[in-house]
C-alpha cells in the first residue's frame, strides 16, 4: 500500500465555528482553510501540527455520515487518514487482503484529494482514510 504519512486526523464536531475558536484560542493552532464538500454534507476546517492535518468536520445536514456518527457516538474521532500513492489501488490492494470497505473506488474529498475508506469492522475500529493526489 506504500503508506507516507498521516494525512490528517478527523474530528466530528457540533459546530465548526465553536470548535475553531478552541483550536486557535486555547491550543494556539491556526485555521489555514474552511471548506464544504456538498456531496459529502459536511464543512470541514483545516489546522497544521507539524507535518499532521487536523480536520474539523462539522455535518450540514442532519442526514449526512458526519450527523449521524454525531447522534450515534458523539463528538470526536471519527478518522485517521493514510498519505498513499494512488487511493483508488490501495483500496483495491486492501480489498485483496480481505478488508471491507466503505468505498470501492476512491471519490472527491477536501482540499482536491482523492479519498476512499475502509470500514472499522476490518481495521480494528478505526475508520480508516486512504488519500491521495492522484
């Protein structure tokens, strides 16, 4: 899978305006990029630690996967992201190795990325994000 680097941490959040004043106020970090991914109906805020991205995920609509994670577990992590090559193999290198999966084929995220998941049964819990520029 030729994994580089996390490339983020996703947080749920309940409202990203709130969230922002906390990650700049109290932790001093600082919003580099606020987004909407529309067909994901989420709006996503952006902050550097280190090399890491930290993505706040706030849903625009009730219905969409970050809602209903927020009604299901509450605020928090809800992912870690994976810097590969190439999403779209690496998912299909991951369904090989017998790993359910979210995605069959990688999609639009933020920030221009390719994006495709593998689901928590197979990974040991963790949501799992496999990004790329490709």
């Amino acid at each position: 899978m030729n994994i580089s680097h996390i490339e983020h941490i996703g947080i749920a959040v309940n409202n990203l305006d709130e969230s922002i004043k906390y990650y700049e106020g109290v932790l001093g970090l600082k919003c580099y990029s606020i987004e909407e991914v529309a067909d994901q109906k989420v709006k996503t805020a952006f902050f550097m630690v280190g090399q890491t991205k930290i993505e706040l995920l706030e849903s625009t609509s009730p219905d969409g996967p970050i809602g209903k994670y927020i009604e299901r577990k509450g605020q928090g992590i809800h992912h870690i992201a994976f810097a590969v090559p190439n999403s779209s193999e690496a998912l299909k290198q991951a369904e090989e190795r017998g790993v359910q999966l979210v995605d069959k084929v990688s999609r639009k995220g933020a920030e221009g990325l390719n994006i495709g998941f593998l689901h928590p049964k197979s990974t040991q819990g963790v949501l799992t994000e496999l990004c790329s520029k490709e």
